[in-house]
C-alpha cells in the first residue's frame, strides 16, 4: 500500500453498489465492500468532497464471445443500495458500459468542481472499478484506489487489478488510511 496523499480537491465515486450487483456471489463479502464505501461516503461529505454514485442500468452493445444475457432484471435491480445513504449533495451517474466516464456527464461534473484526484471503490474490481480508473488516469486525475472497498465475481481478476493494473494508474490503500488523510487535511 503506498498511498501518500489526497488532493485539496478530491472526489469519491462508488461504483456499481446496487442492489442487483451486490446479490452476486463475489470474493469478498459485498456487505463488507458497501460497508467500507458507506464509511469513505460519509467521510467525504463530512469534510464537504464530493460523492459520486454510480449505477448500471444496460450494456454496450457488440459482440462478444461470453453471453451477457442477464435474464429478467427484478425491478429494482439497478437501484443503490441504501446503506449508501444517498444525499441530495450526491451527483449521481447511470451508466451503461463499464466504465462511469463513458458517455456520461461525469468529467464535465468534476471539471466543474475543480477535482483533480478520485478515490474510486465499488464492484467489479476488475471491470467497472478498473474501467473508471483507466478512463480517470487517461483524463489526468489522480487516482486512489480503496482496495477494502472493493470486490470481484472472480479472485484472480481481483488481484490482478489490485497488484499489476492499479499501482500503475495511481495509489492504494485502505478506507482507515483515506479517512486519516482526509482528517488531516482538515485539520
């Protein structure tokens, strides 16, 4: 773990913490995942961040050569789970690829507010969370990933992400070391 520090102007966005997503069966208990993100959320307001949550609600099209068919979606599959505690200061993103930036008003939302580093938490590991990540690096954010806060349907992928891809765009650490930097910046 080698995070050092979070920028003066540092946003969080929780990716995927839906309540379809988080019935999947996952490598780490996804209530310890929405857990860890429920506590980076509430810290982030507390300190006056920005929150941003997102959801999945379809699919980019094309072709692939693993099937995608979901079945019949309950209703309220792509809403956030509420342990999130969603609030009116929380922008909020549908997306429907893998990555939060694409086709969406995500950048723009943060260049905005003059952010300049993203912590990102979330499910999938490997696909939403390391999309975001990708597509935050290439449009020159800092990156901080919470590496307890986070989860995959598949551990190698996970890990994969977290020691080979993630170091490579940015920091890790855990939600106790983002919450201290938070707290001393304050201070």
């Amino acid at each position: 773990m080698a995070l050092t520090t979070l920028d003066p102007n540092t946003a969080l966005i929780v990716i995927d913490l839906q309540k379809g997503i988080v019935a999947y069966p996952t490598v780490h208990p996804a209530a310890v995942v929405v857990k860890q993100a429920s506590t980076l959320a509430d810290a982030f307001r507390r300190h006056g961040r920005p929150v941003v949550l997102v959801n999945v609600n379809g699919g980019a099209p094309g072709r692939t050569e693993q099937a995608r068919n979901l079945g019949e979606l309950p209703a309220d599959w792509a809403e956030l789970v509420p342990e999130l505690s969603q609030q009116p200061t929380d922008h909020t993103v549908t997306k429907r690829t893998w990555g939060a930036f694409t086709h969406t008003d995500l950048d723009e939302h943060l260049k905005k507010l003059g952010v300049t580093q993203l912590v990102i938490v979330g499910v999938a590991t490997s696909i939403g969370v390391e999309s975001t990540a990708r597509h935050a690096y290439e449009n020159g954010y800092n990156i901080t990933l919470a590496v307890d806060a986070m989860t995959d349907m598949n551990a190698d992928a996970h890990h994969n992400s977290v020691t080979r891809i993630f170091p490579r765009l940015g920091e890790t650490g855990t939600t106790q070391q983002i919450i201290d930097l938070l707290d001393r910046r304050s201070a």
